[in-house]
C-alpha cells in the first residue's frame, strides 16, 4: 500500500489545540491515531485537545504516563489514551485490552513503537517534531497513512 502524507505546521499550542479538535470531529468508532515524537513534541497536548472535543463535558485530562491507559465515555464511542513509554515488551499490549480497544473505540497511542507488530495497519500516524529554527511553540505536524479512507476524512479538514 502506499503511504500518503499531509504537513502541517503550527506555531502556537493553541493553533495545535485548533488542529486537534478539527481532527476530532473525522473520528469514528474502530479509527486508531498514532502519536511519534520526542519529549515535549505536543503528543499528549494534541491528544488532550482531541479528546475534549469529543466530550460532551470538559473535564481534566492528565496524562496517561503513569497509569498507562487513561479511558473516556463520549457519545461517539469510548475513548482510549495510552502512554506506552513505560512498556517493555510488546506483549504486554495484549494485557492492556488495547487490541480489542482497536476494533471498537477511538484509541490515541502515544510511543507506538512500543505496539511492535500489534501496530493496526489502518491507523492515521501523527509525527509531531519541534522546528530547530523557530520559537519554542513551533512545531511540524506530518500525517501519514496508507488506509485511502483517511484521505477523503483528512480533505478539507484543516482549513
């Protein structure tokens, strides 16, 4: 399959929060994102965002760094945040429930490389990097995907 690729670029945590939410709006049942980038890239901070759009209340939502999975109830489908940093195995992924999480709810993964071959092939990557000739709030936003699905649901999205 090929893979396409869509860049983005945002200078300010609040022009990602807009990208985030406008991407929320696209997301269905089954529909799994992944999250690449360093430290301090944004991933939890577009996830966040993402997730607030999804809900009909807002409410805190902290990072699932330490609890590894963080679930939501949204009128749309259960929401699944999961932090994998702290993972070292990729078998532990079958523990989490995160497979059956694929299939059925909205799920965020950030350090998906910790998924291994459990990686769903449909799911719509986000590599987020800090631009090392801006300011501190610059970053590239590259989505990719080799599921042609995503390219009618991104079409217009981020306008």
């Amino acid at each position: 399959m090929k893979t396409e690729h869509l860049e983005l670029h945002s200078h300010s945590p609040d022009e990602t929060e807009r990208f985030a939410s406008a991407l929320a709006s696209r997301l269905r049942p089954g529909d799994t994102m992944l999250l690449n980038g360093p430290i301090g890239a944004g991933k939890s901070h577009f996830t966040r965002a993402a997730i607030l759009q999804l809900l009909p209340v807002s409410e805190d939502i902290p990072s699932p760094t330490y609890t590894i999975v963080q679930t939501y109830l949204t009128p749309r489908a259960e929401v699944w945040h999961a932090d994998l940093y702290r993972l070292s195995d990729p078998g532990e992924i079958h523990e989490l429930g995160l497979l059956a999480a694929f299939e059925e709810a909205i799920c965020f993964v950030e350090w998906p490389d910790r998924l291994g071959p459990n990686a769903p092939a449909s799911a719509l990557t986000l590599t987020l990097t800090l631009s090392p000739h801006s300011d501190e709030h610059t970053r590239t936003l590259v989505f990719s995907w080799s599921d042609p699905a995503w390219q009618t649901r991104l079409d217009g999205v981020f306008q």
